[in-house]
C-alpha cells in the first residue's frame, strides 16, 4: 500500500504527515527523520484503529500547516 507524505517546514522542525490520513502526522529534523517517524506513526495508527479505518478522510488545509516543501512516497506493509 502506498501513501503519500505531505512535509512542511514548521517553526523547529519539520511537519509530516500523509495525505490519504490526515490525522497520522509526525515531525522531525531531516526529510529522513520524518519518513521514519511517519512510519512508526502510521503503524500505530493502523494497530489503533484496524476495524475502523476511514479510507477518505478529508484532505487537511495547507493554511493549517503551511507550504509543503517535499512530498515524498511511502510503502506500507
């Protein structure tokens, strides 16, 4: 399964989150922190959530989080 990653610079550290789940965000220092971290997150999320999984979640507004800097794509088993 593949997702796409949303990451934007925040204050400190760099924002990540995906796309097609809008609520499974992390952050981190480097584009690599944050692909690790958002891999553990969503991990958790799918753990948390394995009977209730929304497929469309609403897209989350770019205001909210600013500019996306990078989008990067992971692969989820």
């Amino acid at each position: 399964m593949k997702f796409t990653v949303l990451i934007s610079q925040g204050e400190e550290f760099l924002i990540g989150r995906i796309k097609e789940i809008p609520s499974v965000m992390t952050q981190g220092d480097t584009i690599q922190d944050v692909m690790e971290n958002i891999n553990d997150a969503l991990s958790l999320y799918a753990q948390d959530s394995l009977e209730s999984i929304i497929p469309n979640e609403p897209f989350i507004d770019d205001e909210v989080y600013g500019a996306v800097i990078s989008t990067e794509e992971l692969e989820f088993a």
